[in-house]
C-alpha cells in the first residue's frame, strides 16, 4: 500500500492537496504542528471532516531555536515562513523515513505568498529539507519538476495541477466540484504574522535572554509595559484577559487587583518589588476607581498578602512605557 504524509493546516489548500492524493487510491496521514504562535484548532477540525488520521506534535523547542535567528530573515513581521516550512518538512520527512511512507504532500500554491512560494523559495525549502525529491505539491506539481514517486509512476502525474498566483477561485470551484463546502477561511493564525505580538515578542527576546512558554503565551493578552530595565507590568483588559493572565501567574510572580473597585488583574512577572508602585499606579488607572484619589490595591507575591495605596499612573507615563 502506497502511503503518503501530508502537511495539514486545515486550510482549503491542505484540504485539496489531500483530497486529490487520496483519489490516486493512496492512504494519507496528516501532520500538523503546534507552538505558542500558531496551534492545531483549525487542522483538527478539517480533518474531522475528511475522516483524516491527524497526528499533531508540539515543536515549539526546534521552532524557537529558529525563530531566534533564522537563516533567511523575517516576513514583514517576525514570520520566518521559509525557514519555518524547511523545519516541518525537515521533522516530516524524519517521520517519513522512519514509519515507511513513500512521500510527503503539502498544500503550497505557486506564487500565491511573494516571499515563502515563489519558485525559488520552493526549491530553497525542499532542499533545506533534506528530503527535496520526496516533497509533492499537488496543486502546483505540473509547474514544478517531477518528484521520485511521479517518476516511478507511484503517482499518475496528470491528475496534478498546475495552479499559480494568488487568487482562490480555480480552489473554490474545485472544492464544490469534489463536495468541500465546510472550511476555513485563509490566512490567519500565525501570531508571529501580527505585529502588536511581534512587537511584545521582540521586546521580550531583547529584555529577557531566558524565558519560558508561559512568556510567549502571556504576550497574547493584556496592556504590556516596560519599565526600562527593571522588568515588565501586564495589565489585563477585560475578564478574559484577566483570568488567561492569572492562568499563567506562578508564585514567583506579583499579582495586584483592586480591593475596593472593579479593575484588571495585573502581574509583574518574576516578582521585582521595586516595579510594585509603577504596576498599583496601573492598576488604579485601568480601574473603575475615581482618577483623582488614592485607591487600595491588594497585591500577592508567594504566600503574602498587603495593600498599597496608590493614585491613578499619568496617561503620559502609561503612553511612554507601553509596549
């Protein structure tokens, strides 16, 4: 039995790559991956649909060693969409090699992202890869040279296509003409694509050397600030913020909140008692409590409990510190 592995977002072009491998009467397993900037939501949900076998894994490890300094720079953020697609392949074609299957297929289009899938970043990727003649691209095979598996006839290469460029209407049609109604729309879902993340994410790689996941998943929500090198102050915007914030608060860290008002939930991450005034401040200032008198705010570090009296922070101080 022919057995292919299929890099699977969920995506519609994943969902046609997918579909036009397994009409060639090939088995498909689909991978998808997971860190804190992108996660397996929409993949599981597809494949769901498609009574697809999924296998996710988490690698956000190698994922954050590349990101730190990748070998062909950054989209117009902190995207390193060439190195990143390099990495799954690199980690799909170990998994190829070792669990026997016969090649690995993705959903890239031709020209359809100017930096990732131009011709030449194609060929960038699949040779970084290490496995280059085992990559198909089912929707844009018959632009590209042919692999191992079309060669040896394992695959019936006129039932490729060739689509190139940006537009999604020949993805469109094909999806009603194969019974697809139910996908998602494209783009979206990579944080490192956004640049409010991006910009807290740089700040971070450049104040904090070592950090943990929970650094990278606090830079989701929140007003972020930056005391110049005294460490940072997030402070929540809303219920959800404020309960994903004490979510991922440890002892090690200060925790304020309002003891007499309505107000976020605000934390100094790593517990620096000298940022406690400036993050009160904060906390008055996003609270429901008068702007022109002080307010009690009760803040918790460990296994203690005390109330500071503070005055709302400036709105000059809190445009100048924000991240």
């Amino acid at each position: 039995m022919i057995k292919a592995i299929s890099l699977f977002s969920g995506g519609l072009d994943s969902i046609l790559a997918v579909e036009l491998i397994r009409r060639q009467k090939i088995d498909v397993l689909g991978l998808t991956f997971t860190t804190p900037f992108f996660n397996d939501k929409k993949a599981q949900y597809a494949a769901k649909l498609l009574n697809l076998p999924l296998i996710v894994e988490d690698i956000t490890k190698p994922h954050l060693k590349m990101l730190k300094s990748p070998r062909y720079g950054y989209g117009k953020n902190m995207n390193p969409c060439i190195d990143c697609h390099t990495l799954m392949l690199q980690i799909a074609g170990e998994r190829m090699k070792n669990e026997g299957f016969d090649f690995i297929i993705t959903g890239e289009v031709l020209g359809q992202r100017p930096m990732s899938q131009n011709k030449q970043s194609l060929h960038i990727i699949a040779k970084n890869s290490g496995c280059a003649d085992y990559i198909l691209r089912p929707l844009s095979a018959g632009l590209l040279d042919p692999i191992k598996a079309e060669r040896d006839k394992i695959i019936d290469r006129s039932q490729l296509l060739s689509i190139w460029g940006r537009g999604r209407k020949f993805q469109i049609k094909l999806a009603a003409d194969l019974g697809i109604t139910n996908y998602s729309p494209p783009a979206g879902g990579c944080l490192l694509t956004d640049p409010m993340y991006t910009r807290r994410l740089h700040d971070l790689f450049s104040h904090q050397e070592d950090h943990e996941i929970r650094d990278l998943n606090l830079l989701k929500y929140g007003r972020h600030f930056r005391a110049d090198n005294q460490g940072k102050i997030i402070v929540g915007r809303n219920n959800t913020d404020n309960e994903k914030i004490r979510e991922f608060s440890t002892d090690e860290d200060i925790a304020l909140f309002m003891a007499d008002f309505p107000g976020p939930y605000v934390l100094i991450p790593y517990g620096n008692m000298a940022l406690l005034p400036l993050a009160a401040s904060l906390c008055v200032r996003y609270s429901d409590a008068p702007s022109d008198c002080e307010a009690n705010v009760i803040h918790q570090h460990k296994n203690s409990s005390n109330i500071i009296k503070a005055k709302a922070a400036a709105k000059e101080v809190c445009e100048k510190l924000v991240i």
